[in-house]
C-alpha cells in the first residue's frame, strides 16, 4: 500500500509510519486519553506496529493520530483518535475522520466499530450510529491492565 500524505496549509495527514513519533504519541496516550491512561510505551509501540495509523502534524510535529485495526476486506476498529487539545477547535478531527472515512483501501468493508466516551457527535457526522441491537455484542474488557 502506497502512502499517502494530505497537507492542508501548515498540517498534514499521513499513513506514513516512519513520520510517527512514538514518544509524543506514547506521552499523550498515557497521560491524557482517558482509555488507556498508563499504557506502558512498548504496548503503543506494538500496537503502532501492528495497525494502520493516519498521523497527524504541524510541520513535522505529531499533533494528533487516528489508529486502525484491520483486515481491509470485512472489519475495521478505529482508536486512539486524538488531537492535542491546543489544536482542538481548528477542523482537524474532522478532517482526519473525513481521510479515514474515505480512504480508498478502507472503503467497501462490512462493519466499523470504536468505543467512545465523549466524541459521539463528531462520529455521528461521518455516519455512526448507537449499536442497533447491544445484546448480540460481548466483551472481554480490563480496565486496569495499565494501572499500577
């Protein structure tokens, strides 16, 4: 798959993974995003690893990161979607779910799923909905598999 990179003035897109900062994605995601606060950086390495990441940046800066887990043919989770907070407010979450949304290798799959706690109407812009029937859905979740 060929890398993309959009540039809208002074920020960018990319699914370029050589252009991702570990450290900054690492220090904001167990430090600020409420789902997984004290993620130790190996488990953000190999997660980084083992998806396909839409980086966000001003310059050459990480700003902010939309992270999928996908077989590119049925399925695809979508997480870790953040920007850092002094560059909420400018559009980029909405432009970087209108790139997710309309990558062409993501297009044409059976089921989308994310969790949210807090960004329901920025998904519902791009056509998410509530789960439709929650009985047919279980989980196995531990919410303390970072805490000390």
């Amino acid at each position: 798959m060929t890398d993309v990179n959009i540039y809208k003035g002074e920020f960018c897109i990319s699914t370029d993974k050589v252009k991702l900062d570990i450290d900054a994605i690492h220090e904001f995601l167990s430090t600020k995003a409420y789902w997984c606060i004290n993620i130790p950086k190996d488990k953000v390495q190999t997660a980084i690893e083992n998806s396909f990441c839409f980086g966000v940046y001003q310059d050459e800066k990480q700003i902010g990161l939309a992270r999928i887990i996908t077989d590119f043919s049925t399925i695809a989770y979508l997480g870790d979607v953040y920007i850092l907070e002094e560059y909420r407010g400018l559009g980029l979450s909405k432009w970087l779910m209108e790139t997710v949304m309309n990558y062409p290798s993501l297009q044409g799959l059976r089921r989308w799923i994310l969790l949210t706690g807090d960004a329901h109407e920025l998904y519902r812009k791009f056509g998410w909905i509530d789960i439709a029937d929650p009985t047919k859905w279980m989980e196995l979740h531990n919410k303390n598999v970072y805490s000390k």
